[in-house]
C-alpha cells in the first residue's frame, strides 16, 4: 500500500482526486463573468421535466446543480407530492443561489445562479370567486390553487 502511494505521488494521480473532490466547491465559488464564459462557449441547455413522484426531485436538483435550467410541469403529481417536490427544488435553489418562477397552473421554472431571468408577465388564468348566497360551504384550502 506504501508503494501505490508513492507511486501515485510521483505520477501525479493524487493531486487529480484532489481537484476531483474540489469541484463542488468550485460551484459557489465560480464568478458571474466565468460562469457566462462557460456557458456561452458550451451552450445553454433547458431540461422538460413531468415527474411523477417525489423521488424524480433529486433528478431535478442534479441538473440545477450542473447548471442546467428546468421547466418542471406538476400535472401528474398530486398536490401534496408538488408542494414537497416545490420544497426540496426551494431548498436546492437556495442552496446553489439559483431562482425558482412560477409560469402558470402547476408550471415552474427553476434555474441556477449562471442564468438571470428577466421581465415580467401577467397571469390572466385567476378569476374571482363569487360566493354564492346559498348554504354551500366552500374550501378556502384548496390545493389547486397553488398549482
């Protein structure tokens, strides 16, 4: 074992697993102006995701973490299952000082700190609710509504 790491020392191979284990460091650490270096060179790449339990979250979130933005569309997941998967996408972004957007019902865009969203839109989809004069009671919790 002594002589593999010797052996390693005088080829070089363990400064590699040293560099290797700094990359996730190199992350938060990457300028704004690097990162648009980079990016402009390899192209931007945006990922269409539709998952369909909480466990495709972390899928999500290892592509936010290799810099690549994420349309996710909650339609095939419950509402609790979204709200959790919204959760674990808030805490990632904040993590990696990314951006979380709602587009519309139950469509979000998340996306790292190397890209700036920018501009504003209207969400023409909510209409007021009118309360009837009847005796039906209404849910004011409706987890639609959110998604």
């Amino acid at each position: 074992m002594g002589i593999e790491k010797l052996k390693n020392f005088i080829t070089g191979e363990a400064e590699e697993e040293v560099k290797e284990k700094d990359g996730d460091d190199r992350f938060y650490t990457t300028s704004k102006e690097e990162v648009a270096q980079q990016t402009s060179l390899s192209g931007n790449k945006v990922m269409l995701l539709e998952p369909r339990a909480y466990s495709e979250s972390q899928q999500i979130a290892d592509y936010l973490k290799n810099r690549t933005q994420v349309i996710v569309n909650m339609k095939r997941v419950t509402p609790d299952q979204a709200k959790r998967i919204i959760d674990f996408l808030s805490g990632t972004i904040y993590a990696i000082g990314g951006h979380l957007e709602k587009l519309g019902g139950g469509i979000f865009l998340a996306t790292p700190n190397n890209i700036a969203i920018e501009g504003t839109y209207s969400d023409d989809t909510k209409t007021e609710k009118v309360r009837s004069t009847s005796k039906k009671t209404e849910d004011n919790d409706n987890d639609d509504d959110f998604f």
